[in-house]
C-alpha cells in the first residue's frame, strides 16, 4: 500500500525522544535504588528504515548519550535536598549493568506508517521470595502512531513458571512447546492445519505468540497429511522461517502491489526445531508412531 507524499517521516531526533520517554515509562522503584530498562527495541515503517540506515549507529550513539542525561537529571538533588530541608521522595535510578541496548529495526506490520515508532524495551527485577525462586522481566510498550504517543500497561513475567497446557480437546497429532514473553507454554496441534504468529485484528492463530513485531502476525501454516501423517510447513512471514536451521522456503511473493500466495511448503521431520525470524523457536514434536 503506497502512503502519501504528506505522511510526516519519524526524524532521528524524534526516535531518541521516544527512547528516552519509554524509559521513564518504564522505571521501576525498589527501596534503595530504582531500576531502568536496559534493552531497547525501535520498530520503523520501512521507508524510515530506508531513509535512516545509514545514520543508525549515529541514532543509536547519541540515543545512549541521551539516556545517560535523563538519568543523571531525574538523579539530581532539588535544591531543598542541597539544602538539607527535603528528603529525596524516590530512590535514585540505577545505571543498567550492561549499559543501555539499543536496536533499530524494520517494522513488518502492514498497519504501520511513515512516521510511527513502536519501541518494547525490557527490565530485568529480582527475584521476589513470595513468588518463588527466579528473576522477573518487566516489559513496556510506547508508541507514536501518527504523532499521537501512547503507553501500555507494563507486564511482569517469572522466568522460572512451570509449563502451562494449551488447547487440549480431542487427539493431538504434535505437541509445540516454546517460550514467549508469557512465559513457558505447550500447544496440543488437535486439527490437521493450524496458522501460528502474532494475531491481532484482522488476523486469526490458533497458536497466537506474546514476542516481538519481527514475528509476522500470520507467519506460519503447518498443515498435517491425513493419509501420510506427514507435516508441511508453509512461510508466510517477511523476515523467514527455518526447520532445523534450514531456511524454509517462502510462500508470499511481496514483489508486487498485492502479496501472493505461491503454495510453496516444506515437510517437516517428526521433531524440529522451528524458528521465526531468529527471536523465537518452537520445539515440534509428532505424538504419531512410525
């Protein structure tokens, strides 16, 4: 889809901001220090990705530079707490130990513009006695879509839950088992075709991933042959598919002004190692003998 002319691009100087503000929507107040999100992901429309690749380690520099003042002027004393009438109301923010990660990437969304910035960033919490051994992830979203900025509500996560079931009616030809930012889960396959990605509006799962936009909200088809037993897998996403760190074969030609399906599939062994765009792996495995 082609956008106007008169679509306001997203500047370099714009995403640093927006890097910035998501840090402050992410802090995290302990009792003697406060926490910052270290790892940062910033989603562009590809013709702000074309526009700006060429200064993205630029961006990247200047967006850590910026990152280091905002945490010194949130840490700096009033000039109450100089004079020793006030008491500092919040603990100071903690420098992250690996210093601040910054990646710029290409937004494959198809609802994205010129100009919108979608940035996920993460922040590691420790572990918390009353919900048992294990380190927590809080992870934030902010976005500027067609200037307007919004939050969303941050999310916690316990590295160390046990696996929880998917749907479970009826026989169950695999079993999927993977992690996503909700944690361990296992998917019972029940139908001999399931859709797998992101969702959303517009787009049906049935095996529906919590993780980052580089996953296509319909990535893949894995269909199951009733007659052989045999599983195929068709790639429907932008950034790829792979079978035991093969590259499938994609299945959309983008090359035009609309997409096209090419019905292209690969088979798929009895166990697998699937990945989707190289951030997240699903682990297949048949339940059929044979």
């Amino acid at each position: 889809m082609d956008h106007p002319a008169a679509a306001h691009p997203a500047t370099a100087r714009e995403i640093i901001l927006e890097v910035v503000r998501n840090m402050r929507e992410g802090l995290e107040p302990l009792h003697y220090s406060t926490l910052a999100p270290a790892v940062y992901h910033v989603y562009l429309h590809s013709e702000d990705m074309d526009r700006l690749r060429g200064i993205v380690p630029r961006i990247v520099e200047e967006a850590r530079r910026a990152l280091d003042e905002e945490l010194e002027r949130l840490n700096k004393a009033s000039l109450g707490e100089r004079l020793k009438i006030a008491r500092r109301s919040e603990p100071k923010i903690a420098l992250p130990e690996g210093g601040w990660q910054v990646r710029i990437l290409e937004n494959t969304d198809d609802d994205v513009a010129p100009g919108d910035i979608v940035i996920y960033s993460e922040l590691a919490l420790p572990a918390k006695t009353e919900m048992g051994a294990g380190s927590m992830t809080k992870r934030i979203a902010t976005r500027r879509m067609a200037g307007v900025e919004t939050t969303a509500a941050p999310r916690y996560e316990n590295a160390s839950e046990p696996a929880e079931s998917g749907q479970n009616h009826g026989t169950a030809w695999a079993v999927i088992e993977y992690e996503d930012n909700g944690g361990r889960k296992t998917f019972q396959m029940t139908r001999d075709e399931i859709v797998v990605g992101r969702g959303g509006r517009d787009y049906w799962t049935d095996l529906k991933l919590d993780t980052l936009p580089d996953v296509s909200r319909e990535h893949f088809r894995l269909r199951r042959d009733p007659r052989s037993g045999q599983f195929f897998l068709k790639d429907l996403s932008r950034l790829g598919t792979t079978i035991n760190g093969e590259r499938a074969p994609c299945s959309m030609d983008y090359s035009g002004a609309e997409k096209r399906d090419l019905n292209v599939e690969a088979p798929v062994p009895p166990q697998a190692r699937i990945g989707l765009a190289d951030v997240l792996f699903l682990h297949f495995r048949s339940t059929q003998n044979g």
